[in-house]
C-alpha cells in the first residue's frame, strides 16, 4: 500500500499539500548528488594531470550521468504526479518565479550532464562508462577539437548557473519557511 492515512508523508505520490515520498527521493538524492558533483568537478580540475586522477574523472562522468538519468526518471514521475498548491498566501508573481526558477532547474539538470557527456566525446580520449559497466555512445563519433572547447566552455558556465539557480531556490525555500511561516519548505522535507 502507497498511502498511509495515519501519516500523509508516507505517501508515494504527492497530495494538495505535500510532495509525495517518491518525488521527494528523486529532489533529496539529486541535491546530494550535485553536491557531491560540484565539489568533485572544483577539484579535480585542480589535480595534477597524471594518470593517477583517471579514476577521479571517471567517477565523476559516471556520477553526471546518474543525475541526468535521474532527471530523466523525476520528469518522467511528475508527468503522473500532481503538484501541491501553493500557499493562497503567495502572491502571484512569486508563483510565476517558482515556476520559472523550477523549469530553470530542471533545463539546467540536463544541460549540464549532456554538456559534460558532450565535452567527453569531443575528446574522444578513451570509451565512456557508466561506472564501468555500460559502454555510452559518443555524441560526436570521434575527436572534434573545435567542438571539445565549445562543450567545455559550455559545462563550466552551465555548472555554474545550476549552482546560481539552486542558490536561489534554496534561499526562496528558506525565506517562505522562515519569514513568510508557510509550508513552502515543510512539504517537501523527508
């Protein structure tokens, strides 16, 4: 059973007034992930390029993938899950910006692992894998220098507009939990 009349958070699909426990998963694990992403990506650009730091990238291709599998996934669910009201409090400009900052987000969740997947085959050093157990295509079909730099330069100032946007959501999340006092936040806590 999906639904738990004596606890509402319980449920695997979202109500009027909370996110379900599925699409909670999906918003929590992919937090954690792009945290785990960002600091990765910060430092391993860092790393003297030696054949040592192989698997640091490797990870981290593997890792972008995840998420852009799990965008895929929380779409796909929100295409079948209804999305809680906002609070009759909210004025309707703050509702547009929700709106707007969450296509943001979930624009920036593909774009930033499909640059990054781009970016690899451009370069087309060795064969990617999915945590070394699912070969990838290549995007390109071989080395393109030219589009290499194109992809990286992308990767970069979309990872940092992702970080930007997420910012924001987080300190919108925070100002309607503690200024405004509505469930903007609450409802979707674990």
């Amino acid at each position: 059973q999906t639904t738990s009349p004596e606890n509402p958070e319980m449920r695997l699909k979202s109500d009027a007034t909370h996110w379900g426990s599925l699409a909670k998963a999906f918003h929590w694990t992919i937090v954690l992930l792009l945290l785990a992403q960002g600091t990765l990506g910060l430092v391993m650009v860092n790393l003297p390029k030696k054949p040592g730091v192989i698997p640091y990238f490797t990870f981290h291709k593997s890792l972008g993938l995840t998420i852009l599998l799990l965008a895929v996934l929380r779409l796909g669910w929100r295409l079948f899950d209804r999305r809680p009201e906002e609070p009759a409090s909210m004025p309707h400009g703050q509702v547009i910006g929700a709106r707007i900052g969450h296509a943001l987000l979930y624009g920036l969740l593909f774009a930033v692992p499909l640059s990054g997947w781009l970016f690899d085959s451009a370069t087309a050093l060795r064969p990617l894998y999915w945590w070394g157990l699912v070969q990838v295509p290549s995007l390109t079909g071989g080395a393109d220098p030219g589009l290499k730099d194109i992809a990286k330069e992308a990767h970069e100032w979309l990872f940092w507009t992702l970080m930007l946007v997420a910012a924001g959501h987080a300190a919108a999340a925070l100002v309607h939990h503690f200024f405004n006092r509505d469930d903007v936040l609450r409802r979707m806590l674990p």
